[in-house]
C-alpha cells in the first residue's frame, strides 16, 4: 500500500457486485487486464484490505462501464473531499480542471477558503457530474468544520 489512505467510502463488496453482476460477468483477471489495476490488488480490494486511489477507482469503473461513484457507500451530507474521490479525482486533477494550482485547491477542499467563484463551482460541478448547488453545500460543510471543531472539550482555566 502506499502510505495513503485511499477513498474512504469505497466498498469492496459494490466492486464485487459490479464486476460479477456485469452482463456478462467479469473475472479477476479480465478486470485486471482492462483497468490496469493487479488482479492482486483488485483481490484485497474486494476484501476489504485495501482502499483505492481515486485514479484506480476512476480505472476500475471505466473499465467496468460505470460510474466510480457507484463503488462508493453514500453519504447523506458529503463534503468536497468525499465527492472528488468518489468521482474519481485526484486534487491535482480537479484542480487543474478549474484552472488552479493542487495548493490552492487543498485549500478550498479543507475549508479554509470561505467562497468559491462562480466559475470555480460551475468547474467543479462539472468535473465531478454534480449541480452546482450540491458543490456549494459541501463547500460550505467543509468550512462549517473548520470553524466548528469536533472537540469542544477545551476547559476554561480554574480561577
């Protein structure tokens, strides 16, 4: 594995289901051949041992005929992290499809930019097959999070 942990709401069973519900069924093997992606891999993937980068997700889907978000449990309130990977997206690669550079396209996705252009949205939602407005609402998750940390345990010093 290579250190990174690869998309978190991929499932191993949903990759299974596709590629043995195919019309016709599709082998291990053939799946390997197809994508690029070692039949090994595509083997712990199945089992759960290992998750996907977007860019392998994306290769498997395609070369199943299917959208890479179909290999992804759903999530009712995503955030933009959550629906690249699950569209198959490195940041890189979003990033470059809206004109702007991987840093500062980590920066919108972890919520430190407050607002996102219009052109920037609208490159977004294409990019990933979304409305816009679905872009906008994990945007503004994204920094609803920054701003509202998890751990509200923080004490206030005894006098």
């Amino acid at each position: 594995m290579s250190g990174r942990p690869g998309v978190a709401r991929f499932r191993g069973a949903l990759l299974r289901a596709a590629r043995t519900e195919a019309d016709p069924p599709v082998s291990k093997g053939a799946l390997a051949r197809r994508s690029g992606v070692p039949r090994t891999n595509i083997i712990q993937l199945e089992a759960g041992d290992r998750r996907p980068q977007p860019d392998v997700l994306r290769a498997l889907a395609h070369a199943l005929g299917i959208a890479p978000a179909s290999l992804c449990e759903p999530s009712p309130a995503p955030g933009l992290a959550e629906l690249r990977e699950c569209a198959g997206y490195l940041q890189e690669e979003l990033a470059a499809h809206a004109g702007l550079g991987r840093t500062t396209y980590a920066m919108i996705e972890s919520g430190r930019t407050a607002r996102l252009k219009p052109q920037v949205l609208a490159a977004f939602a294409d990019a990933i097959g979304v409305p816009a407005e679905q872009i906008d609402a994990a945007h503004r998750r994204d920094v609803q999070r920054v701003r509202t940390p998890a751990d509200n345990t923080r004490k206030e010093p005894e006098p």
